[in-house]
C-alpha cells in the first residue's frame, strides 16, 4: 500500500484544518503550498497569482508539489493537502493545454490509490484575499477534481461533514 495519502477538494471545505488535526496527532504532512506563493506574490507586486497568470501559478504550484512529494516520508502514512492531479484539474477547468511532462510525472509520482475528498461545504466556505472563488466556481472545481483523480484511477471517498476530529477519524478508519 503507498503510504502517500491525497486529501483534496474544491477551495474552502475544510482540508487545511484536517491536515492540522492530522499533524496535531503526530502524522507527516504536507501542507498547500498554493496560499504561500499567492502571499508572497501579492506581497512582492507579483504576476505569479491564479487570477492574473494561471499558467505561471500552475507550474510553480506543481514543481512545489512534485517536490513535497519526493521528499515525504516514505515509512510512515504521509498526508497531503492537495495533489498534483490537482493542478491538472484547474489547468483543465481554465481551457489550459497540459503539457505531457505534469502527466508523466503524475504517473510517475503516485498517491495510495484511495483519494479523500472534501466536499463543498456552504456552511464553512468563507472568500478570502487568497481565495476569490465563489460557490459557484467552487462547484466546478471539485468536479474537476473529481474527474481528474478517477481519469487517473484513483477511487474517491468523500469526507462527511463532521466536526474535524470526527472527519479525520473517518479518514484512519478507511486507510
């Protein structure tokens, strides 16, 4: 069983704050990396943002991602906050051209075969400075995601919408 674990899902349904409670109970984690390359972007007068230069992001969202990957531990469950295959879903949901090296690689870089996704969430779903998304483009989203993780043949579960210890015990239970 591949120890590299993909929870994924439209923007604002919680993934971050699982994550969190998973690396609170002592699991390896990798965190999304796309909030940290918005900040830095909006903070240096940057072009590098999903909204302005989505091709740009993409490629440094996935060369971050492929590098998590690479570097996570391979003895013990590995968490993700996002996967490759997302940056696919969103280049593919933008009309963008995928280029044959980000398939190789997501065919080359695996996940266990059992992706967890968080589904839209009305409740909890909040606009940000890094997240501009409105439900209606979250929806589209985490059917991109959906679609994207089974055209590389991986099964999809979705997270209940439980309070966060309830959620992350839902994911232990089903690995």
């Amino acid at each position: 069983m591949k120890k590299k674990i993909v929870i994924t899902g439209a923007p604002g349904t919680g993934k971050t704050t699982i994550i969190n409670q998973l690396k609170k109970l002592g699991h390896s984690c990798s965190m999304e990396i796309s909030r940290e390359i918005i900040t830095e972007q909006i903070a240096s007068g940057g072009e590098v943002l999903p909204w302005k230069n989505l091709e740009a992001f993409s490629l440094s969202v996935f060369s971050l991602r492929k590098a998590q990957y690479i570097n996570a531990s391979t003895d013990s469950l590995h968490f993700f906050d996002r996967g490759l295959l997302d940056v696919i879903a969103y280049m593919k949901l933008e009309g963008l051209a995928v280029s044959d090296n980000y398939k190789e690689d997501c065919e080359k870089y695996k996940y266990n075969t059992t992706v967890f996704y968080t589904p839209i969430w009305k409740e909890i779903y909040k606009n940000d400075t890094q997240r501009k998304e409105d439900m209606e483009s979250a929806i589209a989203i985490e059917k991109a995601l959906i679609t994207t993780y089974k055209s590389f043949g991986y099964s999809i579960i979705p997270i209940p919408q439980l309070p966060t210890a309830e959620r992350v015990d839902f994911i232990l239970s089903k690995i």
